[in-house]
C-alpha cells in the first residue's frame, strides 16, 4: 500500500495533530478504523474490541478532531462501526443552491486535510476512495502539499464550511493560521465560483490536453466540442489513459461522431506509461494535464472525463482536487493505440458497469448523540413533494420507535422536522451500535440504516467491573479505577455487540455472603473522600469505571429479585447519600442543578426491611442517629 505509507510519512512531519479530516465517495468502514485510525494514533493495527476502544481513547486523549465525509447513498446498511469517530454522509440534494446540483449530484471528492496543533496544514488530493480497493488494489494518483499561502487556507475554509452548514455542524478554524512558504499551488472545488475548467483555463491558448480517467463520457464528441469552446481553441487535441473493462474496452460507446473525432486527430487514444501491478483491480487515477506556450498545469483530484465529473457543466458532481504549475514539457502518455470499433463497450457491457447509486428517502435526517447530556437530538428537512407517509425512527437504547413529524408549512423548498430530543441515560447500547433506523412502520423493518454523530466522547464509560464485589473491593483497596486490572469492558463491547461476536452472557449476582457490612460501609466511606477530593464531580458521577452510575446499577442488580434483607436496605441507603453528597458537591462547585433524569440514575430505590425489624423502632432510631438515614 504506496499511499498508506505516504499517509504515515506526512503525519511523521506533522507532529501532534489537531485534526484530520477526510473526504470520499464510497466508504469502507472497516478500512478506515483497521488501518487508517492506528497510522494516526501511531498504534498497532487492532486484534480485539478492547484494541478499538484503546483508539477511541486516545483520540479523546490526544483530542484530535478525526471525521469522515462520504455520499450518503454509498453508505452500506451492513457496515459496523467499532469506535466513535464521527462520520457525516453528504446529500447533495441539501447543496442545490450551487450551480448544476441535483439530485443525480455524486459526493466524489477523495480528500485528507491533516492539521497539527502548531498550525501547520497539508492538504492530500486524489483518485483514491476510503477502501482497501483505493488505497491497496487500484492503480491511484494522490499529492500532499503544504498549505502555504491565505488564498489556499480560504478555499479549504469554504470548501468544508459548505458541506458543514447543511449537517448542522461548528468547525472552528484558527484566525491566524501559521502558513509557511512554499510551492503555489491551487486547491479547486466545487464549490467555488470558478468552474474546474475555468480554473485550468486561464492560461492564454490551450494547445492540448492529456488525461487519466477509468470513466469516459457518454458522448464524447460533445463533451470535447465543450472543451474546445471552455479553452477558446477550435483545434484542442485530447488524449487519453482510461482504463479498460475486461482489460479491451473503453467504457464509452462507439457512434461515427467518436470516429471522426479520432481520425481528425482531435481525439487519442494512449497505453498507460506505467504498468500497472498484475493485480491491480482497476487504473482508477485521475489526472488533467494541460499545456499552453507558457507552461502547463496539472490537476490531481477526483475529476473523470465526463460532463459531471468535470463539475463545469449543467449536471455537475461535487468534486475537489489540487492544481500545480509544471513544465512546458511534461508528458503523462503511454504510446498511441490505433483504436476501431471493436475497442469500445457494447450497450450491455456499459449497463452492466453503471454505477447502481441507491434510491434515498424522500428526508435527510441529522441524529446526534451528546454522551455528557446523554441525549439524542434529531432534526431534519422533507425535499420531494409534501410529507406524506409516516416513517419511524429506531434509536439505540430507546425501547420505541419514533413517529417522524413534519411542519405543516414550507419553507425554502423543504419541511422541517418537529425536532426530537430524548434523554438516555446510562445508554449502553450506544457504546456498541452507532447508527440509527428508518422504519416504514412502526414494527416493520428498516428501510435505511444511518450514521449517528457524536459528541464529548470522553462521556463515553466503557469500562466497569464484573460484579458488585469487585467494584467495593477495588474501593477498599484504594485502587485508581482508571488502572485496575479488575475492569472490565462493559457487557455489550464484549459480546453480543458485532456480526462477529458471541451472545451476551449473563451478569453474576454475588451471594449476600460475599460481601460483609464492613467491606460495604469501608468503601462507601472511601468513596466520600474521592469525592470530596475530586475536581469533577461529573466524572465520578458517570464516566470513571466504578463511578456513582455503576455502583448504583449494580446495588438495583443486587436488591432485584432478592427477598428483603438488612444488607440490602443498607447498600441502597448508602449508595442514596452518595448521590446527596455528589449532587451537593455539584452545586457547589458552581453549577446549575443537576438534571433530574440523568442525576436520577444514581439514586436506588430502598428496599424494604425484612418484617422481624419494621416495627424495632429503637433499631431504626439508632440507625438514624449513627448513619443518618432511616
């Protein structure tokens, strides 16, 4: 894998990273956090569940900013992720206020935006999409280059902030961006007010043209009476290095106009200079190289030899790249093929290569999880007639489906969703399932599964202990839970939770004699002191493995089912004047109440004592007296 080697030597230079941010069309779920995720982190490829949580970890610890952007509709149902890294699938249909942005609009552009926290910035364009096929099995092309100038810095700003406004997202940029010296190069996108061949173009008398690209228009004759208009020369020539289907075929139709393009010279068919790998599945690269009198230019990006995917025309796709200044001289032909008819697809070869891009919804939905509030947030907008059938939406760790509701009125050619808010507390399913699902009906089956965003993912309690015992033990021993060896990763990361995983297993409930009333009273005594000592109460509350959160589940596990007995009464009376004491110390430290549905899940419901005692009122007295409760 050349590029992934490539990638690791610009993070070598880059040093403590701020951010990284990707682009692709299609995504390969597992590719990203298998082998790009680790080269980030400077970490080991991942053995086990316990390996991807270690990166999520280290991506809040490091807090490096690390997202994907892809198509929507390029996102498999079956895809499972493993950690929380946020990824965003792109509707183009939410970007038709740009020139040529329909709903055929293909979110194309291969992108990797590398920022470190001293302010340096590399910006890495390309052929090659987020999977194991684009980075290891095709012939690619990608450059890196350092952002050096302002211009450079305001195009990747307007760029991303375009793809930011309609996913509801904050991207902060630094005001003053430390840019060093260097080469001029231009980033080109989509969503500049130049075209992609008006930046190319600038140049006085275009003489020719040389380009890469697996994917050829439909009608090539008109696609190059458009080129030779865009470059004011009657007379461009253009040659090609596609690739072939089956190894023979170009993937564009024969007609007499493409005939006579060729035996006039306007049009060239070349090999490929560099031989691709005897393995190599496709020469997906794609490149534009331009010449004039003056010196030519090259760009390196996602753009194919299409209508759409020179992203200048009516129908356009969304695409980006990098643009270079090089010699008068450079070549990037093979020899010339005398092509015939025989060389280029049949109608049904064509068909059966089109691209299948999936149907979407008639909604865009925006589903956020925020794990300090513990809350899903959900908006969205309605694109294609007047919201008619009722969808439903599955939340994990939310027992019901959703009805989605719609507002009545209009407004800039789309409905708004009523928006939904619904707190979870303690969501274990969310450690595990990322994605939400749209259901045609309330107990039907999933019609589209999408991703969840996610944010303070240092909320995120992964690890807890496996009993009730282990957790007061850890306690009394005065052990930092952040380094026992005891823990454990909570249930749903451990089995159950993957294709690949066991069924869950059963949670042990401990013998009463197992743990004494001193043992009990010791570490909840030994817990008054960490609190009172702590900075942030917050995590003590609910992240910390062994926090007030899972001491409390645990002592309602323990109590649940078992017949009234002294020591329960007094683990549920004890873990209660925990929760005094945290949501006391909160206060205090200056912040607002502490919200009753998260905070409540800290408090265990007092069971009753067995009958020999209810009425020993002496006993409850002296209880009261000496522990503060009865």
């Amino acid at each position: 894998m050349k590029l992934i080697e490539a990638f690791k030597q610009q993070l070598k230079e880059m040093g403590e990273l701020k951010r990284v941010w990707l682009t692709t069309f299609n995504l390969n779920l597992g590719f990203v956090e298998s082998h790009l995720l680790p080269a980030v982190l400077n970490m080991d490829p991942p053995r086990n569940r316990l390996d991807f949580e270690g990166f999520q970890a280290h991506l809040v610890e490091k807090d490096i900013d690390f997202r994907v952007f892809c198509d929507k509709r390029m996102m498999g149902a079956d895809q499972y992720k493993r950690t929380a890294i946020n990824v965003h699938c792109v509707s183009a249909r939410a970007l038709n206020t740009y020139p040529g942005f329909t709903e055929h609009t293909l979110f194309h552009p291969k992108l990797i935006f590398l920022e470190s926290k001293k302010g340096d910035m590399v910006l890495g364009a390309g052929s090659a999409n987020l999977s194991v096929g684009g980075w290891g099995r095709n012939q690619e092309v990608f450059t890196f280059q350092r952002v050096c100038n302002n211009e450079q810095y305001r195009q990747i700003q307007k760029f991303f902030d375009a793809l930011a406004e309609p996913l509801e997202l904050e991207l902060r940029w630094r005001t003053q961006p430390r840019l060093a010296e260097g080469p001029d190069w231009q980033f080109v996108h989509s969503f500049d007010k130049r075209t992609f061949l008006e930046h190319l173009m600038v140049q006085d008398r275009i003489t020719s043209l040389q380009v890469w690209s697996p994917y050829l228009a439909a009608d090539m004759p008109d696609l190059l009476e458009r080129l030779r208009a865009q470059s004011g020369n009657p007379d461009l020539k253009v040659a090609l290095v596609a690739d072939r289907l089956e190894g023979r075929y170009f993937r564009t139709p024969w007609s007499e106009a493409l005939a006579a393009c060729i035996e006039t010279d306007a049009l060239a068919f070349h090999k490929n200079p560099s031989a691709p790998d005897p393995l190599t599945e496709i020469t997906h690269a794609k490149a534009w190289l331009f010449h004039a009198p003056q010196g030519g230019r090259l760009a390196i990006g996602s753009w194919n030899f299409t209508h759409a995917g020179t992203s200048s025309f009516d129908q356009r796709n969304i695409e980006a790249g990098i643009v270079l200044n090089v010699k008068r001289n450079a070549d990037m032909l093979g020899a010339r093929i005398d092509v015939t008819e025989a060389d280029f697809a049949s109608d049904q070869l064509l068909a059966e290569d089109r691209l299948d891009v999936p149907q979407e919804l008639p909604f865009d939905l925006q589903v956020h999880y925020d794990w300090k509030r513990a809350c899903f947030s959900v908006s969205g907008n309605w694109w294609v007639d007047k919201p008619g059938n009722v969808y439903w939406l599955k939340l994990p760790g939310v027992s019901e489906p959703i009805p989605l509701q719609w507002r009545t009125r209009r407004q800039q050619g789309k409905w708004l969703l009523i928006p939904i808010e619904q707190v979870t507390p303690d969501n274990e399913a969310m450690l595990a399932d990322h994605s939400y699902a749209i259901l045609l009906r309330k107990k039907g089956p999933a019609v589209f599964r999408g991703i969840i965003v996610e944010s303070d993912q240092s909320f995120r309690r992964v690890q807890g202990f496996e009993s009730l015992k282990d957790l007061l033990d850890s306690l009394v021993a005065g052990v930092d839970p952040n380094s026992d060896t005891n823990t454990v990763l909570r249930a749903c990361l451990r089995n159950g939770a993957g294709p690949d995983e066991d069924p869950t297993a059963p949670s042990p409930v401990i013998e009463q004699d197992a743990l004494s009333y001193f043992r009990l009273f010791q570490a909840i005594e030994q817990y008054r002191e960490r609190l009172r000592a702590a900075s942030d109460i917050e995590q003590w509350a609910f992240v910390h493995p062994g926090c007030l959160q899972e001491l409390a589940a645990k002592a309602r596990q323990q109590i649940s089912g078992s017949q009234p007995s002294v020591f329960n009464w007094f683990l549920a009376q004890e873990v209660n004047s925990l929760h005094q004491l945290a949501a006391g110390l909160y206060r205090k430290a200056g912040h607002r109440k502490p919200g009753d549905e998260l905070w409540s899940t800290l408090r265990v419901q007092t069971p009753r004592l067995p009958k020999e005692l209810q009425r020993k009122l002496a006993y409850v007295r002296r209880v009261q007296k000496e522990c503060g409760y009865a």
